[in-house]
C-alpha cells in the first residue's frame, strides 16, 4: 500500500519521515497503546526516545492512503423527452 505523509511533528529520535512524501507500507499492527502502526519500506523503523523507551513503526494518522484508482461521478445530462 502506497500512503502520503501528512505530519511529521514530534518524532522519535531515529525517525526519517518528511511531510508531503509518499511511503510504501511493508505491514502494519496494533501497538501496546492500540494505535495501528505502519512499517515503512526503505527508512528506519525502529529506535529509542529521548527517554530511551523503544519505538516501532510509524503510527498510521500520519499518513493518508493513496488510491490507485480515482473514481469521479458524472452526472448525465437528460435530454427532453418528446413525444
């Protein structure tokens, strides 16, 4: 799954996300504290705090995910019915 990165505020020491970036989703989980979390392809996904407790992954509110497909709706213009 493909997301794009929407906050990048406040992030662990280690941590290598960048507002606006896409990121592929390698797998995800429930963390300890319930917050589905992403590990990301191709960055650190795990590390210390400041406080040296141990982070994995990337909690999933930061991203958005992308759809491979865009669905629009048209609506079709009705033609007067003659009779």
């Amino acid at each position: 799954m493909e997301v794009l990165c929407i906050n990048a505020d406040k992030l662990p020491l280690g941590a290598e996300l960048e507002e606006g970036k896409t990121y592929i989703v390698e797998s995800e989980f429930i963390n300890n504290f319930d917050q589905r979390v992403y590990i990301i392809k191709g960055i650190p996904n795990k590390g210390r705090t400041r406080f040296g407790l141990p982070w994995i992954g990337y909690r999933a509110d930061r991203f958005v995910p992308i759809q491979e497909q865009s669905i629009s709706v048209k609506q079709k213009k009705q033609e007067p019915i003659l009779n």
